[in-house]
C-alpha cells in the first residue's frame, strides 16, 4: 500500500495562513520571518515562499529588507494614524451600501459575530475577540457589493491588526474593557442596521472608530518572538 502524500499548499493558502495569524495576534509586529523555517513548517521550498513575502510586503504587512529578511511590519504613530483615517473615509460608505444590499441572513451573521465576540471577551481570549471584531467589519465591506473598497478594507484590517498589537493598552484589564466597548458599539450600529437607518449607521460607523483610535497609547510593548514552526506546523 503505498503512502498517501499530502498536496502542498497553494501560494494562497500560505498566504491566509500567515494573515489569519497576524489578524490572531499570534505573530507580533516585529517578528522576523525566516524563509528556511517558513519553508520547512510549510512543507515548500523557500522560492514557494518568497512571492507569498512579496504580496505581503506589498500590503504593508510585512517589511522586506535587503540582506536582512522578512518582518512582520511595526506601524509608526503617522502610519497608524492614516489607517484610522482612511477607515473613516470608506467604511460610514460601505455600511450604507450594506444596508441597500443586505439580506435577513447578513445581518444575522453581524449578530452572530458581536455573540462570538463577547463570549470570546468573557472567556478571556483578547486574541479571538479582536479577531471577530475585524470580522464584523469584513463581513459589512465583503456584503457591501463594492469590489475596491472592500480590498483595500481588507488590508487595511491587517495593518489595524499588527497597530492594535503595537499600541493597545498594555494592562489587561484596560484591554478588556476597551474590547467590552467594541462589543457594545457594534450592537448599537447592529441597532441602525436592522433599522435600515443608513445616515445614522454611518454616523456610528465614523464614531467607533474614532474611539478605537484614541485609545492607542503609542508607546509599544516588548513580546518574545514566537516559533514558527510550531506555529504553521
């Protein structure tokens, strides 16, 4: 009987999988990205991996230096900034095309994603409830039926992810809170929603995230360096 040989991975599934663990907190700004070890945990050579640090780098998630590597990219204050800002210009947009477009199951889907969130919260996975919340918005951008702004939304929760990491408060119980107020603040943008109130929705939109910016404290924490073998092993 011979051996059944599992099929590599497609540049895209590295991809993902290296996003869903940034967007998971569990590779921190600055982590260097080995491409012998990423090849080996991945099971590819290390050209596979390259094209997959390019794209990444492209999105600024990933920091590519000549003779130095790969790094999970570390935003500066400015940079963080103008995510922020650029997430007020398009997502009050986006909710109001969601509402136009959204069906009983869409909005099902953001409740069920504010119940993940909160459970994830109570349960003391700051990692999880920070990655639900980003999927909260996702969901909003991807049912929104606007192909470019949805993109860019998309990379610009990834860099979000890697600046929440950088400069959330350092105490958890502050970390705990402040993801307490996200939980509410979604369901009270769940509320205009459901309402169909697009003006209102919009409003709120503008208002959370400007509230998740003012709680950044630019003074950035020092994290060990996680294995990534045994990460994407």
């Amino acid at each position: 009987m011979s051996d059944t040989v599992t099929p590599a991975l497609s540049d895209s599934e590295m991809y993902e999988r290296v996003i869903s663990a940034i967007l998971d907190h569990r590779l921190p700004p600055g982590t260097k990205l080995v491409e012998d070890k990423l090849a080996s945990a991945f099971g590819v050579s290390r050209t596979r991996i390259r094209p997959v640090l390019v794209r990444l780098a492209n999105e600024q998630v990933v920091t590519l230096t000549p003779n130095r590597g790969a790094t999970i990219a570390q935003p500066s204050e400015q940079e963080a900034r103008e995510v922020f800002e650029a997430r007020r210009l398009i997502e009050p947009r986006l909710v109001e095309l969601f509402i136009a477009r959204a069906s009983k199951a869409d909005i099902l889907c953001l409740k069920q994603c504010i119940a993940d969130e909160d459970a994830a919260r109570l349960a003391g996975d700051m990692r999880r409830a920070i990655r639900l919340s980003g999927d909260f918005h996702l969901h909003i951008a991807e049912r929104a039926g606007h192909q470019t702004l949805g993109r860019i939304l998309r990379e610009l929760t990834s860099r979000t992810s890697l600046i929440l990491m950088t400069y959330s408060p350092a105490h958890a119980r502050e970390r705990e809170e402040a993801t307490a107020c996200g939980c509410r603040e979604h369901r009270a943008l769940l509320d205009a929603i459901t309402l169909r109130d697009a003006p209102e929705a919009a409003r709120r939109m503008h208002e959370h995230l400007t509230r998740l910016e003012s709680q950044l404290q630019f003074t950035p924490p020092t994290d060990a360096a996680p294995d990534l073998a045994a990460l994407f092993s």
